[in-house]
C-alpha cells in the first residue's frame, strides 16, 4: 500500500473547519517550524501527551514547543490552550508518521492504552500509527536479500596511458598515476558500498530470522525466561500480560516480526478475547515475579506506560496497596475493560518502546 502524503492545510481544516484563514495560515507556519526540531523520542513523547491530554511539564515545552507557536500567535498559550496544542500535536505526530517512521508510529498506540484513549481531533492518528506499523511488519516478513556485490567498471584510461608512451616525461607518467589513482580510489569506494548493502540487507534478515525463531522456540517450549518457570505456572490471569512483555523483551528491531501478535494471541489461547482490567491482573501476581517483570520509569513516562507503571508500582508497594498511587499517576484508564489479548498487544509494545526509546525519556 503506498504512502499517503501528508497535507496540513486539508488536515488542519478538517480538524477545526470553522477556522479563519488567518489562524490557518498561523497554524500552517507554526507546524513547519516545529517539524525540523523532532528529533528524539522524548520530544516524541511530549507530543504524545499533548495530543491525548496526559499530564506534562509545561516548563519542558515552553521553548521548542510554545515559542514556535507564539512567534505566528502571540495570544496562544500552552496551558489556555490544551485543546488547539493537542491538535496541534496530533498533526505533527501524523506528518512524522506518514513518513514511515515505525518507532513513532509505535509510541502513538502505546499512548493510546489499547486504542481506549482518543487523541485530540479525531481518530486520524491513531489510523495512521496503525497502518503505518502494519506496513512495516509486512514488509519484514518478505526475504529481500537480493543485493549483490558488483565489482564496479574502471575508467577508460587510454588517453593517458598513450600520453605516457609517447612522451615518457615526468609530468605525463604523474598524470596517468594520478588518474590511475583516482579510478582505484573510485573503485573501492563503489565496491565498499555495494558490499555494505549487500551485508545490511542480510544482516536485515537475519535479525528477522532471530527473532522469529526466538519466539516460536519461546513459544513451543512453554516456559517463561523472564520468570523462571513454566508459563503454566503463572496465574491465569497473568498470562496475557506476562507473555506480552516477554515476547517484546525479544524483538530486536521495531515493530517486531509480522507474526509476534499471532504468536501472542497462540499463547494467551482460550482466554485470549476475555475482559479484564488492569488492576485485577496485576493483583494476580506475586511479588517476586512482579519484581522479575518490573523495568525502572521516570515518573515523566508513567501516564505513557501504564502496564508497566503498574507493575513497578505494585513492586515497590506490594499488590492490593500499589492502586491508589497508580490512580493519581495515571487517572484516565480506570474503569477501562479489554481483552487478555488487547493487554497482551499493549504490553508487548511498551516493553518493545522502553527498550528502543530510554525508558520513555
């Protein structure tokens, strides 16, 4: 399926169709000059809490953020204004996207929780984060080890090496070395290129082959690495969760192989489109595999991570006493029923983004 380009102005109006030319024109300015200074997964992720309305630090944003904003709109304000900055976000988010970008694409249905949490403007963003991560997964499950090395053809060097038989002279011998010089610099500048495609484009593949093969045998043979045991020794409520991260803690290069949620929802089984929620299944657990499951979080990434802010959380406080903490970090999710598999797929993305992206910094 081929890209489709991203058009602000036809974006942006859809958006907010009442919007005066003048406002358009300003917004339009404002998402070119913020365009270039994404260049990192934190300011990724800022712009992941601005388009689904986590909490963030406003002092954070005020320079790369707002002041782009401000110099096209003086009378916009971050803190006012959540809803337009939210958009705003949003819009960004889906150019970086529309570009293939697959790890940014993954942090917007990370934010999402399941795709239960709406990002400002409409579901746009979250359509594109998704096609965008199908894509690339279809597109690794293809061998495309076809480069081949060529030895690349030398330059002509007749006229010079004529030159040099007629007239054996210091400075027509110096012309001919020095152009027989350059076409053997030439030539192995070329070669060295094309055998490092060839190298990438298998080395490519074998890291998809790895982590395929990684995760059939993870699959096949019952047993939970990051545990210690078999996973029919895990609480059936916890299965989904504890093989979602599992499974990411496997992938080497995002998104994963094409078919990591296939093998997902083989492993999850029967109770794969069950409801659940988040607070019973990690109350499921014991302390000591929590403890094994849990990864460090700045408190910044919470609202970002919630399967594993929960499970850091019920580490440091014990499960049944971790809730009340984990309702003020992350307030937006309570309630929220999906499936074993749902959490499953969410919880195999975060781990698959903590370890890409520094622990959602």
């Amino acid at each position: 399926m081929a890209k489709q380009e991203f058009k602000f102005l036809e974006a942006y109006r859809t958006m907010v169709p009442t919007a005066s030319r003048d406002v358009v024109d300003a917004r339009q300015k404002s998402h070119d000059k913020l365009y270039p200074q994404i260049k990192t997964m934190e300011r990724v992720y800022d712009l992941c809490r601005l388009a689904f309305e986590l909490p963030y630090d406003s002092a954070a944003l005020a320079d790369w953020f707002e002041k782009p904003v401000k110099e096209f709109d003086v009378q916009f304000s971050i803190e006012l204004d959540k809803a337009e900055a939210g958009r705003i976000a949003a819009l960004l988010l889906r150019d970086i996207i529309s570009r293939g970008t697959t790890h940014y694409a993954f942090a917007v249905l990370v934010s999402s929780y399941c795709g239960r949490r709406a990002p400002v403007g409409g579901s746009e963003l979250l359509i594109a984060a998704r096609d965008t991560t199908v894509e690339a997964g279809k597109e690794r499950r293809v061998v495309l080890a076809h480069k081949k090395i060529a030895f690349p053809a030398g330059k002509d060097l007749k006229a010079e090496l004529e030159a040099i038989q007629a007239n054996f002279s210091g400075p027509t011998v110096r012309a001919g070395l020095d152009a027989l010089a350059a076409d053997l610099r030439d030539g192995a500048a070329k070669l060295a290129t094309s055998s490092n495609e060839a190298f990438q484009s298998l080395n490519s593949d074998a890291t998809r082959m790895a982590e395929e093969l990684d995760m059939l045998w993870w699959h096949i043979g019952d047993w939970s690495e990051l545990l210690d045991k078999p996973r029919g020794n895990v609480p059936e409520k916890a299965v989904a969760v504890v093989s979602g991260a599992e499974l990411g803690g496997l992938v080497r290069q995002v998104p994963g192989p094409y078919g990591a949620y296939g093998i997902l929802r083989r492993t999850v089984g029967k109770t794969a489109d069950q409801k659940t929620n988040l607070n019973s299944v990690i109350d499921a657990m014991d302390g000591a595999d929590l403890k094994r499951m849990a990864r460090t979080l700045p408190q910044s990434a919470m609202s970002l991570f919630p399967v594993h802010t929960a499970i850091k959380l019920a580490t440091e406080r014990g499960p049944g006493n971790w809730s009340a903490v984990f309702d003020q970090a992350v307030p937006d999710i309570q309630g929220f029923e999906v499936s074993n598999y749902e959490l499953a797929i969410q919880a195999f993305r975060e781990r698959v983004l903590i370890d890409f992206g520094g622990l959602g910094q």
